[in-house]
C-alpha cells in the first residue's frame, strides 16, 4: 500500500494485500458470511471500507490462535445477531484454552515416543532400522 492510499475503499486486491489475506480466502469469508457483502461502483466492482479491513484482520487473527470459523461466528455475535457479552467471549477462549493444552499435552508425548526411537537409530547403511520397526507394531 502507497502513503496516498488508506484502508477504506479498497478494491479486493488491495484488501488482501493490505490485510496479507489470500483474496481467495476473503471470497471464501464473504461466501460464509464472516465478511459482508462490501457495497460495489457503478461498474460494478466491490469497494471494502476500514470496517472490512478491521473485520478480517480479526477473522485472520482468531484463525492463528485457532479458533474454528463457529467459534469467530460467536465472537462476532452472527450465531445469534447479538453482540457477546465479555463473559460469553471469556468461556468461549477458555474451552478453546482447553482444547490447545490437550493437543500441546499430545504433541508432547508425540515427540517423546519419537526422541526415544530415533536415540534408538544407528543412522547406519543397515537394513535393520528401529524407527521402521516401531511404525509397524
């Protein structure tokens, strides 16, 4: 983006490379009703203003810290029309908090069982290879 350009009245184009956003992935978002429907030119073409932009980079944000699309529905308030109170946002976060330390929790014992059986690996040219026999018990 330009110093001349700001973040309303962007084309698509210019919103995914405001944002960092595939533009595939901003029709997907307006498909699934996540993003409005942005208003269009005489010609036709869409015009997103700062609310769009502000509006993705949160979707964009709640997806790197993992929430599932429902989950940023909710935090949105479009399961319901209404906006979430900060106890609704907290319960949500926290149930999500759960279910990252569960799956941290599995990625550890991931990577103990496979630290242990590569330690167990000579790394040699041999065709005995614990790290094979493991995966076929």
């Amino acid at each position: 983006m330009t110093d001349h350009e700001t973040e309303s009245d962007l084309t698509r184009g210019q919103l995914a490379h405001a944002t960092g956003c595939n533009i595939e992935t901003i029709r997907y978002y307006e498909k699934t009703g996540l993003l409005p429907d942005p208003p269009r030119t005489n010609a036709g073409y869409r015009i997103y203003s700062s609310a769009h932009t502000n509006r993705l980079r949160f979707v964009l944000r709640a997806r790197e810290l993992g929430f599932t699309m429902e989950d940023i529905r909710g935090l949105l308030g479009l399961s319901d029309g209404t906006m979430p109170t900060c106890a609704e946002v907290k319960a949500r976060t926290e149930r999500h908090l759960v279910d990252i330390r569960a799956r941290i929790a599995d990625l550890q014992r991931i990577e103990a069982a496979l630290a242990e059986t590569a330690a167990q690996c000579s790394g040699a040219a041999v065709p005995d290879c614990p790290v094979l026999d493991t995966l076929t018990r």
